[in-house]
C-alpha cells in the first residue's frame, strides 16, 4: 500500500511540488522583467502597421538596472563569531568559490525574493571541506516547521539532467535524501503534486532511484530572504507598474513622432493609382516624401 501519510517521502515529495509548481508564473515574470522582456505596451490598434515595431522600440529596462544597482557591491567580506574572525568559516569559503557564487545568490534574492543554498559533506574532490552550491529558486523550496520557523523540515530540488535526459527529484529530509526519477516530458507540477499526495509517486510517474542517509542530522536546502518582512523582490513593489507606465508613455511620444514628424501634403480629388499592393485605396502612409491621396 503507498504510504502517503503526512511525514512520508511522497507526502513531501507531493506538497513541495505542489507549492513550487504555484510559484512558477510569478517567479517567470520576475525573470522577463529582469532581462528586460516586458509586457508590450498596448496602442491604437488601427496603427496597425508601425506598430509592432515602435512596440519593441518603446521599452527600456529599467528594472535590471535597480537590480543591478542595490547588488553589484554586495560582497562578504569576512566571518566573525564573539568579535573574533573565523578563518576556517573563509577557508570553507574560498575553497567553493564563494566569492561568484555568492554575488549569483544575491542576485537571485533581489529578483525573486529568495535565494537556496545546498550545503553537501565532503567529496573525493573537495579535500575533506563540506561542499556549498548556489541553486535556482526555480528548481527549490523548503517547508519550514510552523512552531520553529527557522527549522526545516524538508526540502526539494527539481531539474531536467541534460546529460540523460532526465527528470530528476531530490527530496531531502533530517533523516534520509531520496532521488527520484520522473517523466522524461514536461509536466505540470501542480497537478503532478497532487496526484503524488493521493496516489504517491510511482502513481504520478516517479521511480525512487536512491535513498542515501543523511549525515548532517538536518535539511542541507537553506533558503535566504530577500526582504523577511514583505517577502517581495526588490522590484516586485510597485516598480513593474512604473516601469509598464514609463513603455506606454514612450510608445505614445514615439507614435506621435511617426505620424507628426513631418507636415503632410494631401491631394484631393486626383485619381487613385490603381498598381501596387493597394490599388484603389487612399493612400495614408506618412513620410517626409509622401503625399496623401484622396
């Protein structure tokens, strides 16, 4: 019988797909607005003609500026404990390149509101130190324990392996780290987090791969805030609103550039050529060589 009661691996594996799937649309608009893909600014559609390109001509990123503003002197200097420098806490710091790792953590906090560091124990390739890597909020959540909120009580990774063409599932528990394989296609993880809550996971189309002890005692996905008090991104605030109104009013100033720029001349009463592509139609196409027929 599957064992989806709540504590179990498919209960988790369930829930955190479910609540990483919610967030998925929201965290996409962060990500277009960062790179500068906004919304296209709506215009007369009778303008039919310019304007698709003086759409594409009215946007400015102005949100990865402020972004690139608040982050790019963010830096982590040092490691103290009781006023006294900690050199081992550098060392393990330096050792997993930290120094770029941590600029793409804080990047990824002021864009989505949140950051995940996974803290693994050591490899055959770290020389003993414990391994620290910087992971996509995308792919992770964590769940926290609602009495202790700093305590957490489990944790997922999600991604697509490109090298076998893979969909893999990382739970990670206090006790236990359990990888699963999923379907090979792309899935809805909202419904997929569902189904794995009711009928667990083989039943959503998940094989359980490996189950490995975990060492640590305690979930090594932490998660960083960017604002703990709102939980907002640092544009997420009202900044997508100015920067969707500073876009309309360009696309308004360049239209009346289009259509204004130059004083057109108009003939009334001549004879409408008949060739080309609009034959028998008035010809209203503004340019500084133009003339409008009628």
């Amino acid at each position: 019988m599957v064992d989806v009661a709540p504590g179990s691996p498919d209960f988790w594996l369930g829930r955190l797909m479910h609540r990483l799937g919610e967030r998925q649309d929201r965290f996409a608009k962060l990500d277009r607005y960062a790179r500068g893909e906004h919304d296209v600014p709506d215009g007369d559609r009778r303008y039919v003609r310019a304007l698709s390109d003086l759409q594409k001509k009215a946007k400015t990123n102005y949100i990865g500026l402020v972004l690139k503003a608040v982050t790019q002197r963010m830096r982590v200097k040092e490691f103290k404990f009781q006023g006294e420098v900690d050199q081992d806490a550098g060392r393990f710091w330096k050792a997993n390149h930290m120094e770029l790792q941590s600029a793409i953590a804080i990047a990824d906090a002021a864009k989505f509101s949140e950051s995940y560091t996974l803290v693994s124990p050591p490899d055959e390739e770290s020389n003993g130190i414990p391994v620290i890597t910087v992971e996509d909020p995308r792919n992770c959540i964590v769940e926290n324990d609602p009495v202790r909120p700093l305590k957490r009580l489990a944790g997922l990774k999600v991604y697509i392996d490109d090298i076998i063409q893979q969909l893999v599932a990382v739970l990670y528990l206090p006790d236990q780290i359990l990888v699963y394989y999923g379907p090979k296609t792309d899935l809805d993880m909202c419904r997929t987090g569902e189904r794995i809550a009711h009928a667990g996971s083989a039943a959503a189309g998940f094989k359980l791969i490996e189950v490995h002890d975990n060492p640590i005692g305690v979930v090594p996905l932490v998660r960083g805030v960017w604002q703990p008090e709102s939980g907002l991104a640092e544009c997420e605030d009202g900044a997508f609103e100015i920067q969707d109104r500073m876009n309309y009013t360009m696309l308004a100033r360049l239209i009346i550039a289009k259509s204004q720029a130059y004083r057109q001349r108009l003939i009334a009463g001549a004879k409408i050529p008949q060739t080309g592509p609009n034959k028998g139609k008035p010809q209203f196409d503004p340019g500084a060589d133009l003339v409008w027929i009628v």
